[in-house]
C-alpha cells in the first residue's frame, strides 16, 4: 500500500487494529501522537490516544460520518479530515473510495509541521 510505504519514510508504523488484541490496540493508540486511518470501526479505539494527539480520518465522500471527528474532540484530539471521493463511476452508494495519496502525504506532512 503506497500511503504505508510513504508515511513509513516519514518515521509512521502501519498497524491493523483487528490483527491485535484490545490490550495492544490499547497500547499503540495511546502511544501515537498522530493516527492516520480509514474511516471505520477501528476508529473506536481513539478513546484510548492521548489528549493533544491528531486523528487523520479518510472519509468517504459518498458516506461521510462526523461521529469519530466529534468522538476525537470529546476526547482533546485533534481531527483532520480528508474527503475521498468515489471510485470508478461513482454511482454505487457503498462502494470503494479513491484515494489521492499525494494529498493525503500533504496532509500528513503539514499536521507534522504544525505540532
């Protein structure tokens, strides 16, 4: 995965949440001070980042939900989203989102500068 491979350069450890258990999900989420991550279930173990951390959430366009962007300010994080829009024609309601991984680097890249 090109997003992976390219925050790793930038010092960023990939994870998939349901690969581990709730006690290491638990540890890796407080440790981080910036998340980058798809919107999705995994997104619930952001109760456990520690105040002052940044959630970046890439949201689909076709379905976007605020509720983990409203979960990370209850909670004293910071929440940047990046819309991603449809792939392919568009017209399939749950279907996959493309991502612009330049802009998702950019992204990234200027939530670092900014801490």
């Amino acid at each position: 995965d090109r997003l992976a491979s390219d925050l790793s350069e930038r010092g960023f450890t990939s994870i998939v949440p349901s690969t581990l258990t709730v006690a290491e999900q638990r540890r890796r989420f407080a440790a981080a001070d910036v998340i980058v991550a798809a919107h999705g279930a995994a997104l619930t173990s952001l109760a456990w980042a520690q105040p002052g951390a940044v959630i970046v959430e890439l949201l689909p366009a076709a379905r976007p939900n605020l509720a983990f962007r409203r979960l990370a300010h209850q909670a004293g994080l910071r929440h940047v989203g990046l819309v991603c829009p449809p792939a392919g024609d568009g017209m399939e309601p749950h279907g996959d989102s493309e991502l612009d991984v330049g802009a998702a680097v950019r992204l990234v890249e200027g939530v670092l500068a900014g801490r």
